[in-house]
C-alpha cells in the first residue's frame, strides 16, 4: 500500500537527496512533501507560520539525518529536526525549511 502512494503523481514527487556529507544519492526518490500552516502562541498571542514536511519510504533512505536536503522541483529543503519513522517502520517523516 505504502508503494502505491508513493507512486501515485499527485501525492508524491521525484527529489533529489543529498547526504549532509555532500554526495548526491544515486537517484531520484520519490517523497511526499506537505506544507501545512502550524498555529503556536509562543507568547500568548497565536501566531501562524509555514512548515515543510517530508516524508520517504525507509526502502530508499535507510538512515535520513538533520542536515540532509532533499530538492523537490527545482527547491532544496534542508531537513532541521530528527527525522522519526512511522509504527510500521516504512516511511521516515521530518521537517524541512526551504533554502534560500
């Protein structure tokens, strides 16, 4: 099922993945990038802000790290929080800011 997902066009997309050590992965993965708003009230005032999550299957980057980047459509996501995988151990999820 996770493989269907991953290969349907509108959920997922093709990125490229760069270790944080530099070397470009081999290929292409697929991954499913969302971008929802997250509300915090750091000080008691709700505030608003953008997020990136990416999320890949653990069959294709089996040890994703803070640091590492994934460019998705021509926009390179640096990965600044600890990638954490899913119950069933199938998809790595992580947050992700875009690169300047």
């Amino acid at each position: 099922m996770v493989d269907a997902l991953f290969a349907d066009p509108i959920l997922a997309k093709d990125a490229i993945y760069t270790p944080a050590g530099g070397a470009a992965w081999a290929g292409p993965v697929r991954v499913m990038l969302s971008q929802p708003d997250e509300l915090a009230s750091p000080f008691a005032r709700p505030v608003v802000s953008e997020t990136t999550t990416i999320e890949v299957r653990v069959s294709e980057i089996a040890a994703p790290a803070k640091g590492d980047v994934f460019t998705v459509g021509g926009t390179a996501y640096t990965v600044n929080e600890k990638p954490v995988r899913d119950a069933e151990r199938l998809t790595w999820t992580m947050a992700a800011v875009p690169q300047p």
